[in-house]
C-alpha cells in the first residue's frame, strides 16, 4: 500500500481537497486503485450537527455516514463509494481510545496522546486503507490522506506526530508528504511573496515531516525566480515545486499537475506499478474542461435557501446542477437568494432587498429549493414555490423544499384548514427526540416508482426503482396522500413499505419535481443526476424533445 499525505499551510480552505482529488484521479487514471481518508482534527464525532456556516455542506454517504464535503470531491473526481469510516475525526479517536479503557484492553497502563491516540490514528488509517471502494471488491493500492486545518494548530497535533512514526512504520519508499501552501500577491507590489510557504514548511520540518512536494496555490503561474526561491528555503528540487494557480474550472486541476509531471515523479518516488501510457480517462477530463470553457448559450438557476451567504453550503447541489449544464452544452449562473427576502417582513424592513430579491427569482429560468433544517425562511420558500407553480416555471424541491412544495400546495390548492394543514409534514416515529447526532433517517434508501408514465421515472432510464441517498428528520403524512392526488399532486415515488412519499409531481405542468431524497450526492462529471438534469433541461426548453427523442441528446 501507498500512502500520500496532503497537509495544508498558511489558511485552511486553501484548495487541500481538490488538490488530494486530483492526485488521486491522476493516479486512477494510470490504471490504479485508489482510495481517499479525510482528517477533521475537530473533537466532533461527524459532520451531522453542524450549520453549514461551519465547514460548508454536509455531505451524506451510502452507509448513513455525514461526513466534510471533500469526501463528496473524492467520491466526484474519483467515482468511487466511500463509508463514514473514511472521515476520521478527533471525536472517533478518542471516542475508540476511551472505549478500548473502559473494557480494560489497557489495563495497568497509563493512557496518553502518545502512543495510544497516535498508535490508534496509525491502525484505523491502515485497516481503512485496505477497504475496496470502486464497487469490484479489489483491495485499493494508493491511499490519499488529506489532514484538515493548518499545520501548527493545536488539534492537529497527534495527528501530524502519528504520520511521523507512519512513515517508518510504512518504509520511506510507501509514503509520502504533499504539502499545500498560499503564495500571496498583495495588490500594492504585484510580487509573490514565498515567506508564508518558507515558515508553513519550516513549522512542518520542525515536526517531523518534510515535504515531497510543495503545491503553491497562487492567483497567476509562479513566475521561475520564485520557483527556485521556494526550492531553495525548503529543501526540496525546482522540480517538486508545483504551481497550482487560480484556472477557468476544476476539471483543469488534474491536467495542471499532470502537466508538472506529477505522475512521473509519484512512479519514481514510491516505485508505482504503472506503465507510462496514453491515458483514456484523462483525455476525458480534458474534454470536460474545454467543453465548459466554450459553452455560450446561458441557463440561470435560482437557489432559494438560507444558507445562500457561503457558497460551499450547496457544493453539491451546485456541482449537480453543473453536470447537468454541460450535459446540455449550456453555461450555469446560479442566483442565489435568501428565502427570508422574498417574505413580507422584509418589504416592511428593507424594501430594496425585498425587491432585489423578486427580480432575481422572476428573471431566472428555473427554481431550485434544496434542503435545510429550521423555520427561518420556510415563507419565503413557499412564496418561491408558489410563484413557480403558478408561472408554470421548472422548479425542483429536494427534501425540506419537496416537504415545502406540499405544504404549499395543501395551504393554497387544497385550502387545508390550519389544525389539518400542521400535520402534511410529521416526525418520523423511529426516530429519537432525545437526541440530535445521527438520528435522522440517513444513507442509502429503495424508492420505487408507482406509475409508468411519470417524467422521473423516464428520465432515470425507465427503471422500476431507484437507490438515493437521504437525509431528513421528518416526512409527508402518507394519510392526506388521497387528498392532494384529487387535486393532480401525484406521489409518484414511494418507500420500499409504501409508507413514506418520495417523489411528488404535479400535473399539467412543464417540471415540478419534488424528491425527499437528496440525488445531488450521487451526480457524477459524466452522469448527471436526473431529477436536477431534468430541471435543467426544462429550464432550457429542451425537456419534451428530449423526452420525445426516447431519452437521448442531439449530437453535439
């Protein structure tokens, strides 16, 4: 097994994780299995209780895990199925460590940070490693770590002392250290300056590691005197300073490194099993990066949620709703609007907002309502909902904003009077109150589909079930489904059991799609997800020949 450990330096959310993602799809593409770990030096045990002000969306795995958005990078670029046990956390360790005490595996031994955190850190890296993540069953031959946070921080302290044991654990000739830094350009010099790079790797060094390759991520390309500067500071060849500058999309990560002889140095350096041939998958990426350079009809997507300030919120409904652009040879432009502007509070309040907000939602080409969790904004989504189910706009409602799409509909179609109305979403009973962390309905769920003829189903391939990923806490009350299916609301997506409605659409109208499930976690570069492919096809106008044609594209 071959270890590659990506640090990061300067800030975190330098670009670790597209970094780490690319190495690794570079590596795949040589013909090798690959599989990918993510450190989170934080103490919580996973992702699930954060708001994604925190580190960004949460994103959801096969087995239930909520884990950081750079697995949902991994599993993208590499098109692999990662478990929770691939995010590694503080909280698990220690969590592991304090349970293997109390049942005595220690027993008359003092337990420390070291050697039982380290050695513990070292065991489920190894035993992870070994996992088959590309669904054939075959044991994987590189292994990509990424550590979370900065070197330096306190947290990531254990850490970065049980890969300095690691690497003479493992040999030198199975591991090694990518570490990524900033190289700044202030505006008032215009020069890029190397010192926060010279003191990141100093740090490092300092505690045991040094760098196999300092990737430098910079605005414009490193110009060649700074190169050799780097090098020099950092004990490492001009060779092994890589330049990884700001580019058009993320596809040209991979061809950028590429590009460096990355992978030539990575066959020399830990004595990889490769031939050095043309390589198919990565001509693909290539394609992909050009294509998306060039494309010049426009769709714009309103995004209406509350969450709408940090864009890594919705990385993977963005990403998903990229595919599906490049699908179409369209160009995306996302508008994103707070849910709590288009509410009547806000004309009172700020009337400039409140109208900002309007013009955006009525001059885009669709309407997206992703999921979320709390009361704040659900108005302003039902307004958005409303206005696309009366304008005859393409709207998709994923999980809260399908739950959403029923209630508005129950309040303004069926007219439900409010004692019925509070009960069209409902707690699921298996779940425990008592309790936040990992108690929702999580992972990978069977929705099958109860009509022949609905637009999901015929954008899925015509299948009679699907397996999406879920994540939600409560759910539509299956004893008013009557009601609203008079009324042309069809449940046409329903659990294995037939308790629990997945998948509603709406008559008479051109995509008003609503899933319980959250298909922006499986959509892949290549394979889009179909229910946010349909939207966009839909959004473009292209959805009934699309449909007509039996399911296929113009050529391009």
């Amino acid at each position: 097994m071959k270890y590659i450990l990506v640090t990061g330096g300067v800030i975190s959310g330098i670009g670790k994780g597209i970094i780490a993602s690319s190495v690794g799809t570079l590596l795949k593409s040589c013909g090798l299995h690959v599989t990918a770990i993510k450190i989170d030096p934080y103490i919580n045990i996973d992702a699930g209780t954060f708001s994604p002000y925190e580190h960004g969306e949460v994103f959801v795995l096969d087995d239930g895990g909520e884990v950081d958005l750079d697995l949902g990078n991994y599993e993208r670029f590499l098109d692999i199925r990662l478990t929770r046990d691939n995010n590694l956390t503080t909280g698990k360790i220690y969590q592991s460590v304090i349970n293997k005490e109390r049942r005595g595996d220690y027993l008359g031994k003092t337990v420390q940070v070291v050697p039982h955190i380290t050695d513990a850190i070292q065991e489920w890296v190894m035993n992870q490693a070994k996992v088959p993540v590309d669904g054939d069953g075959v044991e994987p031959q590189v292994c990509v770590i990424e550590l979370g946070g900065t070197v330096g921080d306190i947290e990531s302290m254990p850490f970065i002392e049980a890969f300095r044991q690691f690497q003479f654990k493992v040999k030198r000739e199975n591991f090694c250290n990518i570490h990524v830094s900033l190289v700044p350009q202030p505006n008032t010099t215009g020069e890029q300056k190397t010192k926060p790079t010279q003191n990141s790797v100093r740090e490092l060094r300092g505690l045991g590691l040094s760098p196999d390759l300092i990737m430098c991520r910079c605005a414009t390309p490193l110009e060649t005197a700074v190169k050799e500067k780097i090098s020099m500071f950092c004990h490492v060849e001009p060779t092994q300073v890589i330049c990884v500058h700001d580019v058009s999309s993320v596809y040209r990560v991979p061809l950028l490194l590429e590009d460096q002889g990355v992978v030539s140095y990575f066959c020399h350096r830990l004595n990889l099993p490769v031939e050095m041939r043309p390589r198919k998958m990565l001509s693909k990426w290539k394609e992909m990066a050009e294509r998306s350079d060039r494309l010049l009809q426009h769709v714009s997507i309103a995004l209406v949620g509350k969450y709408t300030k940090l864009s890594d919120s919705y990385t993977s409904v963005i990403k998903a709703l990229e595919h599906s652009a490049l699908a179409i040879s369209h160009k995306l432009e996302v508008k994103y609007i707070d849910s709590a502007d288009l509410e009547q509070v806000t004309l009172q309040e700020e009337p400039v907002k409140y109208h900002e907000a309007w013009q955006k939602l009525c001059s885009s080409d669709g309407v997206l309502v992703p999921g979320g969790f709390g009361v704040r904004g659900t108005e302003g989504k039902m307004l958005a909902i409303n206005w696309a189910r009366k304008q005859n706009k393409p709207f998709l409602g994923v999980c809260l904003g399908m739950q959403l799409a029923v209630c508005e509909f129950a309040r303004n179609v069926l007219v439900l009077n409010t004692i019925v109305g509070t009960l069209q979403v409902i707690d699921m009973p298996e779940h425990n109150p008592g309790q936040m962390g990992g108690t929702m309905r999580l992972g990978l769920r069977r929705t099958i589909f109860k009509t022949k003829n609905s637009v999901l189903r015929k954008l899925y391939g015509d299948v009679d079930h699907v397996d999406e990923r879920h994540r939600h806490r409560f759910e539509v009350n299956p004893e008013l489904k009557r009601h609203f299916e008079e009324k042309g609301l069809q449940f046409v997506g329903q659990d294995v059991e037939g308790e629990r409605m997945e998948i509603i659409q709406l008559e008479e109208h051109c995509y008003f799609i609503g899933v319980q499930y959250h298909p922006e976690f499986t959509s892949r570069p290549i394979k889009p997800s179909p229910p946010y492919f349909g939207l966009l096809l839909a959004s473009a106008g292209k959805l009934q020949s699309y449909l007509a044609k039996g399911c296929r594209l113009s050529p391009r």
